[in-house]
C-alpha cells in the first residue's frame, strides 16, 4: 500500500475547535462518512464473486456484505490510532 501525506491537519484541527464539539463533529462525521464511502466501493470492487451460484452460497454475497460506518468517541475514550 502507499503513502499519503497530508499538509494541514493542524489548521484543521485548530478551525474545528473553535467551532465547538456538536458542530466540529457533525463536520468530522460527514467527512469520515464520504471518505468511507470511498473505500467501501474500491473493496466492493476488489471482492472476489462466484462464477455460479450454489445451493448454500449465492455469487454478489460478499460484496453486499462489505459495510462502512462511523462513530464519534466520548470525550473519555482513546482512538484505537
């Protein structure tokens, strides 16, 4: 896998801040959730399909199996980063 840098976090995290808790993590939440939405459809793409169904398995299950979502943690809470 490649490496991402990203300049600006920082300012970022400083703007959000200052906006208060309810509405930095209404922001952050949208923000996960688009860039989930990215990453769910590459996996989507990359998942393996049956060439045929079978009694006990029918091809496009996994594909529709993969799932994103996103949860803001309590104050209290460590990131799992």
């Amino acid at each position: 896998m490649g490496n991402v840098k990203v300049d600006g976090l920082s300012q970022i995290h400083k703007a959000l801040s200052e906006l208060g808790r309810k509405v930095s993590n209404k922001i952050a939440v949208k923000a996960m959730r688009e860039g989930g939405k990215i990453v769910r459809e590459q996996a989507r793409q990359n998942a393996p399909v049956l060439s045929q169904s079978t009694p006990y398995r029918r091809a496009g299950t996994l594909k529709k199996a993969i799932k994103s979502s996103t949860k803001v943690l309590k104050k209290r809470q460590k990131s799992a980063l």
